[in-house]
C-alpha cells in the first residue's frame, strides 16, 4: 500500500530537518572560517548594509526593536544587531551551532534558542518586530507553511527580510568567476578544510590534475535526485518568482569580495521584504 499525501509530506519534513541538523552539525567547527561575510570585514559590512537598507525601506529601525534571526548559525550579525540597539534572538536548528554562537557571545540582549521554524512559531506568536535571514528558506520543506510560520512570529507593523540567492542555470560572468576562485585561494566555502596548494589548482583550473585529486583522494557521494538539506533548490527557485507576490523582491550584487565590485555588478541574489499581511499564502 502508498504512502498518502500528508504521511509522505510528514516523512519527507522530517528528512529534512534532520539532514539538515546533522549537516550544519558537521560544519559548525568551520562555519566562520568558511562564510565570508562572517570572516571578511568588508563583506560582512557589504551585507550588514544591505540588511540595514532593507529594513529602512520599510521605516523600520534596528534601535528599540525585538529582532529574530533564522538559521542564524553561529550567530551571523548578532553583535551588529544588539550594538545598534536592538535585542536579539538566534534561531538555529543544529545543537553544534548554537553551542558556538553561545560560546562566541556574552550579552544579556542576546540569546540563541536551538530548534526548528516549525517548532517555534506555534508559541511564539508575535514574538519579534523584525525579523531576517540569509540563505534561510530553500531549507524549508514546505515553503508556504514556514512562510506563514514566519508572519505568525512577527508583532503588528513587522516585517520580514529575507536575502537570499537566485538558483538559475546562468553561466558565471568572468568576475564572478574570479570571486568564485579568491574564495577557493582563501578558503571559503566548500574550500576551506582543503590545502592550500588543491585549492591553487583549482583556481588556475587544471582540471586533469583534479580530475585526478578527487579520484586519489577517494571521496564518494551518494547519488540522489533530491537533495534534502538545499530543499527548495531540487528545482529553479527565485523569490520573484516563488514569494514575489508577498512583499517587495529587489536584487542585489553578491560577491565575497565587494571590491569587485567597482568592475562587475552582477545581479546573482535577491532580497525579500515581507509585511504581516498573511493569513493565508499561495506560493
């Protein structure tokens, strides 16, 4: 006998939070080293910017305000955040990350709390004036049902910002593919547990030589056509598209290292800016 809809939907939320909770676990050591706007000054001043621009467009302010990060990790702006005013509040799935951001961070303004979207919302209605997260929503299992999570949790007035890349099938433009190998040279992202001298190799592109590296070095993955801790991203995903109609979808430039920006401005990553104006949501 098949699984019904709503047993399959149940199975399939919970693959998903605990792909997810064990992934983010194993790379919480590392998390810092390997997201360049945590680690770089100025990337991390790029984004706090852009964070900031959001929420001013709507007459929002940091000061005063009851702020809830999702996904927050290892506690991404929190000190920007209670610096500017604000109380703060982190929210993150995986036990490893908030043991860091807790170990990171002595502020009685501040306070991280592990548990799912979908564990928190239901009793903590209203909870934040604003609310924010990067790269948060292609984790979610179910986009529609964490999005009212999300309006649930935010007071009369509140709003939500949401930034967040664009999944497309472009190809790279030649500084973002620049950007993409100053990353792998400094080790960022998936590069950063690698030697030095592999991730020179893959920045001059040699690719029989990695070619042959990946099959020295034994790795193996599992092949799957659904990829459970990038959910939403199995397929092409965009706010514009998926959530536009909700509240305002701007794009932006992303590069982890702005500088480029004074040659190439790309627009690769899109921000949401949600109102409490959802009772009901057709994504």
């Amino acid at each position: 006998m098949g699984l019904n809809k709503e047993t399959d939907a149940n199975l399939i939320a919970k693959m998903v939070l605990d792909v997810n909770r064990v992934g983010h676990d194993l790379c919480a050591k590392d998390h810092d080293r390997a997201v360049p706007y945590i680690h770089r000054q100025s990337t991390r001043r790029y984004y706090w910017d852009l964070l900031s621009a959001g929420i001013s467009s709507v007459g929002k302010q940091w000061h005063g305000s009851r702020v809830l990060e999702l996904g927050c990790g290892t506690g991404t702006f929190a000190d920007m955040v209670v610096a500017s005013g604000a109380t703060y509040i982190g929210l993150d799935l995986s036990p490893r990350m908030i043991e860091v951001a807790r170990g990171k961070f002595e502020n009685p303004k501040m306070f991280f709390q592990c548990s799912s979207l979908e564990a928190f919302a239901p009793s903590n209605h209203g909870i934040a004036d604003i609310i924010f997260s990067f790269s948060f929503l292609h984790h979610l299992s179910d986009l529609e049902a964490g999005l009212v999570s999300i309006s649930s949790m935010l007071a009369e007035q509140g709003f939500y910002v949401a930034l967040h890349e664009v999944n497309s099938m472009r190809k790279l433009s030649f500084w973002e593919k620049i950007d993409e190998r100053l990353q792998c040279l400094f080790g960022y992202g998936p590069f950063v547990s690698k030697p030095f001298w592999k991730r020179v190799l893959w920045a001059l592109q040699v690719r029989s030589i990695l070619k042959m590296l990946v099959r020295l070095g034994g790795s193996a993955t599992i092949e799957s056509t659904v990829d459970y801790i990038d959910y939403q991203l199995n397929k092409p995903f965009s706010l514009s598209n998926r959530v536009g109609h909700l509240g305002k979808v701007s794009q932006y430039c992303y590069f982890a290292f702005p500088e480029l920006m004074k040659f190439s401005r790309p627009m690769n990553h899109e921000m949401l800016v949600m109102g409490k104006s959802m009772s009901r949501v057709q994504v």
